[in-house]
C-alpha cells in the first residue's frame, strides 16, 4: 500500500506487534522507524509524554500550541486513561502498556503501538505500527497521511531524547 513503510526492515514489519492483537485482518498495515542516539530508558518518557501532545506538525495537529519540549513528571501511562491531546482536547484511550517497552492505543478506529528496542551501545530504535480496518480508499489516504504526520512525530521523539539524554 502507497505510505506503508517507513524507516523500518524486514525483520521489524515481520515482528508482532501489541496493536496486532485489537484488530483482525486489518485493511491498513503501516510501519515507521527511527534509530535513536540514546538508550529506550531515555526515549520511553518522551513516547509516554504522546499523551499530553501530539509531537508531530503542532501547527495542523495541535492548533497551533508548541508540544512540550520539557519532560513533565508524568505517572506512567495506564489502561483506560487517553491514549493523546491535540489542541488542548484529550482523544483515544491507552489499551495496552508495558513501561519502557510499548505503548499501544486506539484512536478515531486506528490502533497503533509504539515499541522500544535497546540496541547496541545505549542506542535504540523507536517503531510505530499502525493498523485499522476500513475500506481500501480510506486505508490509502490515512496511510499516506500518517506518514506525513507519524514521521514528524517519530524525529521529534528522536530529538528531544538525544538532546535530553542523561
């Protein structure tokens, strides 16, 4: 599907992910990846921090209002509580969460699962999987869309973690 994939190998699309388990036969399968230049310990409070804002272009997702660029001291991510806020309005629930690891949440139908891997020398990769089960042409253009937007967010997280790194 156009938009599908981005940043991510073959290993990392053939890998489960926690979303995988909230959606049967999904019509929408995309995958994004980014390596990151510090440890998961440094970048799991940043993707924990997706519930305040959404981290992506502020200017279309959050009307306007910058994403903290500060971490807040924020209790761990639960089950039930909002998965995200865009423009001050709390959207999506969390549905499934491992603290370091994965978080995984639904959202206007979409289930998507941000999954942390340590890997050598205090770096990381960040994935995001994102599955949904709609018709073709609405699975095209929330693909390419969240491409757009799901790459912004992804760099962002990149960023903040390895500028704040311990």
């Amino acid at each position: 599907m156009i938009g599908d994939r981005w940043g991510v190998s073959d290993d990392e699309i053939a890998r489960a992910y926690p979303c995988d388990d909230f959606v049967t036969s999904p019509t929408l399968r995309a995958w994004r990846g980014v390596s990151v230049e510090a440890p998961t310990e440094a970048v799991w409070p940043w993707v924990a921090q997706v519930r305040l804002a959404p981290y992506s272009y502020d200017w279309i997702d959050n009307l306007g209002r910058r994403s903290p660029r500060e971490l807040l001291d924020l209790p761990e991510p639960r089950v039930g509580e909002t998965f995200t806020a865009t423009g001050g309005r709390k959207l999506g629930r969390v549905v499934s969460v491992a603290p370091g690891e994965q978080l995984t949440g639904a959202i206007m139908g979409a289930f998507m699962s941000y999954v942390l891997i340590p890997q050598e020398r205090d770096t990381s990769r960040l994935l995001l999987k994102v599955v949904m089960r709609t018709n073709r042409l609405v699975a095209v253009g929330v693909s390419v869309g969240d491409l757009v937007m799901a790459r912004r967010q992804l760099l962002t997280f990149k960023q903040l973690a390895e500028q704040h790194r311990s």
